[in-house]
C-alpha cells in the first residue's frame, strides 16, 4: 500500500491533491471498499473527535470498486455533486502532464 500512495503522490505532486491511507479517513467518508476515491472541495478538515468518528463528513464525493484514478474522476466530473469542480480541475492537470 505505501508504494502504491507513493506512485499516485508523485502523479499528483505539486497538485492540491494528496493521498491518504488512513482509518480515521476511511471512518469519516465511510469507505468500506478499496480502492476508494475521494473528491473533497477545499481539503478535508482535521478530526474534531477521536479518530473523526464523531465527525461529519465535509461535502464531497466517493467513487470504490475496480476502478483507476482518471475513469473516478471522470466518473465524478460528470455525475458528481460536491467534487464535480474539483474532479474536472484535476482531470485538465492531469491531461495537461501527459501531453
């Protein structure tokens, strides 16, 4: 798992984007599923309770199952609520590194 949030991170690096494999997360977006991606306007807040387990979700949207980091992104750039600005934002980014 570490190598693989190491090759998404330098996919993303110098992007307002992170990886994160980490439970507190997993119980505040309630991800039951791997792999999971999360879109979250504006970054995700810090834990207000213990492990954020009390906490509310911020707005955001949540795409799991066999499913690749750019077919999430897009998959929330069009159906997407929340993240639909975001997803598009890091989608032209992206597309922009591969050109």
């Amino acid at each position: 798992m570490a190598e693989t949030a190491k090759r998404i991170g330098a996919r993303l690096h110098g992007l307002e984007a992170g990886v994160a494999i980490d439970p507190r997360l997993f119980r505040l977006f309630g991800i039951e599923r791997v792999p999971a991606v999360v879109v979250v306007p504006g970054g995700v807040p810090p834990c207000e309770s213990r492990g954020c387990s009390d906490d509310p979700a911020p707005p955001h949207d949540v795409i799991a199952g066999n499913i690749g980091l750019i077919a999430a992104l897009e998959a929330i750039a069009a159906e997407g609520e929340a993240g639909r600005e975001a997803a598009r934002a890091h989608l032209e980014r992206l597309d922009g590194e591969n050109r």
